[in-house]
C-alpha cells in the first residue's frame, strides 16, 4: 500500500506542470496585445510577464 501511495504523490507532481502552461500561453498571448489604451498595454504588459515567468 505504501507503493501505491507514493505513485500517487509522483503523478500528482507530474500533473502540476502540464496543468500550469496551458495558462501561461494564454497570458503570454494575451500580453502580446497593442491598444491605445493605457491601461490595457500595462495590463497586457503584467500578463506577458507573468506567462514568461512559468516558462
């Protein structure tokens, strides 16, 4: 039983990765954004640095 508990833990630490950069593309794209709109360049700044951070 302690096998199968272990292997559990492994697949849950595998799954995190492959779960978190599908969100970071979507901010990388999102931040690849041009407005004329202040705010909305500085909000897809924050979003294009966040998605660079996980990758």
């Amino acid at each position: 039983m302690k096998m199968m508990t272990y292997m559990q833990q492994v697949g849950r630490s595998l799954m995190i990765p492959i779960a978190v950069l599908p969100a970071a593309s979507i901010l990388v794209r999102i931040g690849d954004i041009k407005s004329n709109i202040p705010w909305v360049d500085t909000a897809a700044s924050v979003c294009k640095l966040g998605g660079n951070a996980i990758f």
